[in-house]
C-alpha cells in the first residue's frame, strides 16, 4: 500500500507543478506568446518537471503520463511494475491557454489497478486536495434544492443531459476533468458523469482523492474503475455523493435499457 511518503509526495508535485504552471503563463503572455504556444509550452514544462521529479525521488517506480510518447504510453513493462504514477501534468490545456482557472494538475500512484494515494491541485484557485489530508465528504443535500451536475462547458456527453433530463437536474459547466470531478468533492457540485473521450491520467488522480473523500466512484455501469491496463482509454465514470449513487445508478441502468 501506499506509504505516507507517497500521500505526500503527490500533495507536493501536485502543487509544485501547479505553481511552475502559473509561473511560466504569466511570464509567456508578459512576452506576447499565443495561446497555442502558451498550451504547448504548459505540457511540456509540467511534464518534464513530474518525470524528473519521479524519476528522482521515486526510481524504482513506473510512471504513465498524458504527455508521454505513445511508445512510452504502451510500453508493456508498466503492467507488471507494483506500482505505477499516473499522471496529468495539465489537465484543461484549453482553459490555461485562454487564461481561465478551471484547470487542474493531477498525480497519483496505482498498486494492483487501484489508485492508492493521489492529489489534484487547482493551481489558479490554491487549491491542493489530496490523499495525504482526506478532504471531509460534502454534507448531504436537504433534498429541496435540483442536483447538481458538473459538466463540460464545451463538449457536455449526451448521457449527462440524458440523466439530467430525467432526474430535473442542474448543468453547471465548468472546464477539466479535475476540476469538475473536485467540484463534487467541494460540495459545488453533486455528481460528475461522464462518457466518452477520457483516458486513465483523466481521472485516476480526481478518483483517488474522490474515493479519499468517501464519494462513489465506478464506471457507469457500476464496475469498479481499474487502472494501469495496456488499454489507456477510460472512457466513462460517475463521481457523486453516497446518498445519490442508488438515484444515478437506476437512471443510467433505464437510459441503457433504452439502448
């Protein structure tokens, strides 16, 4: 299992690469650099600083970034290595190019296919949520007030509206993954469901923290989430309070029975 060295390792490069990512904006758009640049630039940078930074103070560890090589990304000795970091050096390019907040840095550390310490950092915000100081689970809603889903402010999945629509729920849009799976965490939104286009360094991190929180997290069909698998898409997640999992569960079981 995960020591309290890796709960706090992760809190760390979490926060440390949110702070290198703020840094290197502010000083790409002081000098005029377009979006795009400021975007590449961002990747790279927080990538090269989590690999160095692992690579160092974790040697004998795997480590499976977004920003890797696809050869990188399928290299097959990852599958057999104990433990394996997971990482999403900048999760919401989009949003830290265009100068918003709602972009996150994530990293994790996975034993067995289970996410076993993790933090995202909200760097734009100050905000650090890890493993290594669980975050208390939201208080459960009265009941009175619509649920709330965080969802994508520019790509939101058919099956969100879907499950809204049958349940009178409230889209909030907002940016990343990260940010909209720690919204649940926050208490700023309810549930987090998702389907379509994610790949593991999209929420291994967010659902360590999540799960920490004592939130339910599976796929939408129910099955657990699993990570470090040669396949790197994982596609579909529901993230939400305890009290709703039940709720979600029987609307996503309704709309599949549908086809």
């Amino acid at each position: 299992m995960a020591t309290p060295d890796d709960h706090r390792l992760a809190a760390e490069l979490a926060e440390r690469t949110g702070t290198l990512l703020l840094r290197l904006r502010d000083r790409l758009v002081a000098d005029g650099a377009s979006a795009d640049v400021v975007k590449r630039c961002g990747d790279l940078a927080a990538h090269q600083y989590l690999v160095d930074r692992l690579a160092t103070e974790r040697p004998a560890d795997a480590v499976l970034s977004e920003e890797a090589t696809e050869d990188e990304q399928q290299d097959h000795a990852r599958l057999t290595a104990p433990r394996v970091w997971i990482v999403d050096p900048l999760d919401g390019t989009r949003e830290y190019g265009e100068g918003r907040s709602d972009w996150a840095v994530h990293v994790a550390i996975v034993e067995e296919q289970v996410p076993t310490a993790g933090a995202v950092a909200i760097p734009a915000e100050g905000i650090v949520l890890s493993t290594q100081h669980p975050p208390a689970a939201p208080s459960a809603s009265a009941g009175t007030a619509p649920v709330r889903f965080a969802v994508s402010r520019t790509r939101p999945p058919a099956v969100t509206q879907q499950v809204a629509d049958l349940l009178d729920a409230e889209a909030v849009p907002m940016g990343s993954a990260g940010v909209k799976a720690m919204a649940v965490v926050l208490g700023r939104a309810d549930a987090y469901i998702h389907s379509g286009g994610q790949k593991q360094w999209d929420n291994c991190a967010p659902v360590a923290v999540a799960l920490a929180a004592g939130l339910w997290c599976s796929r939408l069909d129910g099955s657990p989430l699993r990570y470090n698998e040669l396949n790197v898409e994982l596609p579909d997640l529901l993230i939400c309070r305890p009290e709703l999992r039940d709720q979600l569960r029987a609307a996503l079981d309704s709309l599949a029975e549908r086809g």
